[in-house]
C-alpha cells in the first residue's frame, strides 16, 4: 500500500520595497489599501501568493495589479516569519526590492481594488504603516545602504546625464547624512568610471551645472583589476 503523507498548508506572500529618487528625494513605493485588514492604511505593495504560481512570478504579477509597474527587475533580499505578522493567521512573507529611475516615469495605476492608489513618498518621512511593513522597509533601506560601499547601485536611481549635486544628494539621503562638497566629488572623480559630458544642464535658474554619464565598461575594467590577484 502506497504512503499517503500528510498535505502542508502553507500561506505565502510578497512584499515589495522599490526605491527612486526625484528632485534630490529619495522615494519609496507606497500603496493605500483598499481591503482589511488594514483597510485604508498606507503599506508596501504587497499581497497573497497564489497556490499554482512562483515566487518570482507572484512578485510580478503583485507589483502590477497594485501600482500599473511592469519589467522591473527585483531581487529577493529577506523572508518575515514571525508568527504573529499578519492578523489573519501565519502569513510567510518574502520580501523583494528594485531601484528605479523617476525621471519620465509614467502615471502609477492600480488594476485591482486592493489597492485605493499608490504614490511615492520620501524615505524620510515614512508614514505608519500596516502589518510589519516598517520593519520590511528598514531592511530593505539597510540592504542598499551596504550595497552602496561595493556596487555602482546609485545610477541605478539617477538619470542618465546627471550632476555631481544630484549624485552627492542620492548618496546623502541613502546615507542619511551630510557629506563634505570638495571631498566627495574629489573622491568620485578619482574613481575613473565617470564620463564628463560636453553638456550643461538646461532649464534652470541657477548657474547651469556640467553633466556626467556613469561608464559602466570602465567600472568593470576597474573592478576587474582590482580583484585579479596578479594585479
């Protein structure tokens, strides 16, 4: 006679942390929740996975119905198991994240009524949020934070032409402190991997500043020389 084992019931759900940066802000992705619990709340995008899908493909499929975003590329970063997490019962949370640029971004669209909106909110005024959401975040925030001492991750969030003033802006808020002008950009052009464009900025009223472009070969390069051990 064949072993019949016993069926696991398990419940699992994603949690989405998405970070960008608009007029020197950095920015979280945010919803308004349109169902208990937490009805009304502000959260992280986040909902139930279902029984015949991947974690992967749940993470998709979330982040569209609650905000319209398609084709972002996420990366799992924790998993939330406290037993107590979600009101309704044990909920297993796996949390991803992604940077994305702002800049011509289109109109955030909810297609379910799970959620009322999403918006972005600065990272440094985080409203109360619903179920562990804020410990989510604090993860994530914490995630590219170290990211940021050994990847190239903040032109992941900056435009492709950029400032030396946007670029300490972004590293100040991930940071979450002031950083001295002349040092930073001293250090930052010592590096070799940022291109001096022949432009300016344009539609200021200010003196208009130089541009830049990160050159993603020349990082690889140095990167590369720098791991060889015959270097």
């Amino acid at each position: 006679m064949e072993l019949q084992l016993p069926k696991f019931e398990s419940v699992f759900s994603i949690d989405c942390v998405i970070f960008g940066f608009e007029g020197g802000e950095l920015k979280i992705l945010l919803i308004e929740r349109n169902e208990d619990p937490f009805k009304d709340w502000k959260a992280l995008p986040g909902y139930i996975v279902k029984q015949d899908e991947s974690l992967d493909d749940a993470a998709e499929r979330i982040l569209y119905e609650l905000t319209g975003l398609r084709d972002l590329h996420m990366e799992q970063f924790h998993t939330f198991g406290d037993v107590d997490r979600h009101p309704q019962g044990r909920v297993i949370t796996v949390a991803y994240y992604a940077l994305l640029r702002l800049n011509g971004q289109k109109e955030l669209r909810p297609v379910s009524q799970i959620a009322k909106k999403a918006f972005w909110h600065p990272v440094n005024d985080l409203p109360k949020l619903g179920f562990d959401h804020t410990e989510i975040f604090k993860t994530g925030f914490n995630k590219i934070r170290r990211r940021l001492s050994y990847q190239p991750i903040a032109f992941e969030l900056l435009p492709e032409k950029f400032t030396l003033t946007q670029l300490q802006q972004l590293y100040e808020a991930i940071l979450n402190k002031k950083l001295d002008k002349r040092n930073f950009r001293k250090k930052m052009l010592s590096y070799g991997f940022l291109k001096e464009l022949d432009e300016k900025q344009k539609g200021v009223s200010y003196r208009a500043a130089k541009l830049y472009k990160f050159d993603r070969r020349k990082y690889a390069k140095i990167f590369q020389n720098d791991l060889s051990p015959d270097k």
